[in-house]
C-alpha cells in the first residue's frame, strides 16, 4: 500500500492542482503534497521488513500480459526518498518566482513526480514504460510553456531524442515479452529468459539507447545543453537531480539483468569508453562557460 500511495499522492494531487487559479494556493498546494509524499516515503522506510504494505499488484491490461505490479524494493526505495525530498526542496528554493498559469505549471510538475516514483517503483515492464513517459511528457509542457527564449527549439530537440528512444524501447520489451513462456510482461519472466547471445545484441541496443538518451551517455547527450539552459529553473532541477538517474536505474533493474552477455560484452570496452569520452570532452568545455545552468549540466556528465 505505501508503494501505491507514492504514486497516488502525487498524481492525484497534480490532478487537484489544476483546478486553483490563484498563484498562491497553486503553490501551497504543491508544497503541502510534495511534504505528503515525503511523509509516506520515510514511512516505507520503516516497514523494510513488512513486505506486504510495500508492494501492490491488481489485473491492469490482462490480455497483454501486463499486470499493475509495484513493489518498494532497496534500490527503488532509494530513488523515491530521492524524488520525494527533491520536490518540496525545488518549491521552496523557487517560491519566489511567479509564473504565468501557475496552477497548470504545478500540476504538471506534480504529475512528473508520480511518473517518477512510478519508475522507481514498476515490476511490469508495460507499466514501466507507461511511467516513463508519464514523467517525460509533462517536462515537454513545462519546457515549451514556461521556459527561456528559445524553449521551443530546445524542446522540440528533447522530444525528438526521447520519442525516438522510448519507441526503440517500447519494441525491445514486446519482443522480450513475446519469448517469455507465459507472455508476460512481469519482471520474473523476463529475468527467467534464457536469450542467445545473437539475440541479446540487438535487443540491447534498442533498449540500451532510450536509457543513453535519458544518463545521458556522449554521443546521446547533445539534447541536454539546450533543454537545461532554456528550461525553468525548476525544471532545470528535476531533470538534472532526478531524471537523469531514470537511465541508470532502467539499466540495472531491465538491462543487466535480462541481457547479461551483452551487457558484458559492451559495457567492458565500448560504453566504459564513451563515457570517458564524454567525461572528458565536458570537463574540457566546462573551463569555457559562463551560463551557470550549462556549467552545472556539464560538471553532471
């Protein structure tokens, strides 16, 4: 049940959000959820050893295969007392700032931390994939909305890597699910795959490229200066302090996993490089900037 509730607190109160028109109360709103969230977070804290209350499962889409399975596991537990802190740090550091709209603007804000917790949390695959863009594409409003002069062409580069990426996704775990016995989407099935080594190439590499996107990993990092830099602050905050760490997330709980031998057999040299690569190469440009939201993307890469 706690598991739910972090998900449902967020969600439903982005849902309620849009309905406060005075700037204030929008505000309010939103710290006094983002304070919830934080309060079923450390509760799940304290129930580490009752398992019960900390996963959820209930029929979702049956004739895919898919099932609406969470559950507040050690790692996942992590990353949603990251999110859940992350918010209520982000609306106090930017309560001064007056937004136009800002009953929508904190509502989709909202809706994003659900979309993340559901990340953090997800044991279908399907449902996995649903969060995930449920945390992405309120970022593209945010972005295209409320942010810098050149939002619109920075946002529209950061839709195109990221729709492409989760469509490349999206048939990397149908294909995946299409080889389980049961055909199903669970977490189990697809860590019970037994894949050939030809097989795992290619399938890693469509998945292993929408997590890339979102680390990001050079060369499928160049979306980020822009998006960075033209974004709200606040949204600069939630895409470099908590979305960036989707990626790896997905790669350990959905990649290592199921494609161990590919994995391994790219990860050694040719990923270890690029990142050195990009390491390196930011590191470089880092000396030369003088926008502080470029110079904190770059000291992230």
């Amino acid at each position: 049940m706690i598991s739910l509730l972090l998900i449902l607190v967020p969600l439903l109160s982005g849902i309620a959000a849009f309905f406060f028109k005075k700037e204030n109360a929008a505000k309010g709103w939103a710290l006094l959820s983002s304070f919830a969230t934080v309060t079923v977070s450390l509760l799940g804290l304290t129930l580490l050893n009752k398992t019960e209350l900390l996963q959820f499962r209930c029929n979702w889409l049956p004739g895919l295969g898919s099932s609406f399975s969470i559950r507040l596991d050690g790692m996942g537990q992590l990353l949603c007392l990251l999110t859940a802190i992350s918010f209520p740090l982000i609306f106090i550091a930017t309560w001064n700032r007056s937004y136009k709209n800002a009953h929508n603007f904190f509502a989709l804000m909202l809706l994003s931390q659900a979309g993340l917790m559901g990340v953090f949390l997800a044991m279908d695959a399907l449902l996995f994939y649903f969060f995930w863009e449920l945390a992405l594409i309120p970022v593209y409003f945010l972005s295209s909305i409320w942010g810098a002069e050149r939002r619109i062409a920075a946002t529209f580069k950061f839709f195109i890597y990221t729709f492409v990426g989760s469509l490349l996704m999206l048939i990397g775990l149908i294909y995946l699910q299409s080889l389980t016995p049961d055909r199903s989407f669970d977490i189990r099935s697809f860590y019970a795959l037994a894949i050939d080594g030809k097989t795992q190439h290619w399938i890693f590499w469509l998945m292993f490229v929408a997590f890339a996107i979102k680390i990001p990993v050079f060369p499928f990092h160049s979306w980020q200066p822009d998006a960075y830099e033209q974004s709200p602050t606040a949204v600069t905050m939630v895409l470099s302090g908590i979305m960036v760490k989707m990626g790896l997330f997905a790669v350990i709980r959905w990649l290592l996993p199921v494609l161990p031998y590919a994995s391994f057999a790219y990860g050694e040299k040719m990923i270890s490089m690029w990142v050195i690569v990009g390491m390196i190469y930011a590191s470089l440009l880092a000396w030369r900037q003088d926008d502080m939201k470029r110079l904190i993307l770059l000291t992230l890469v």
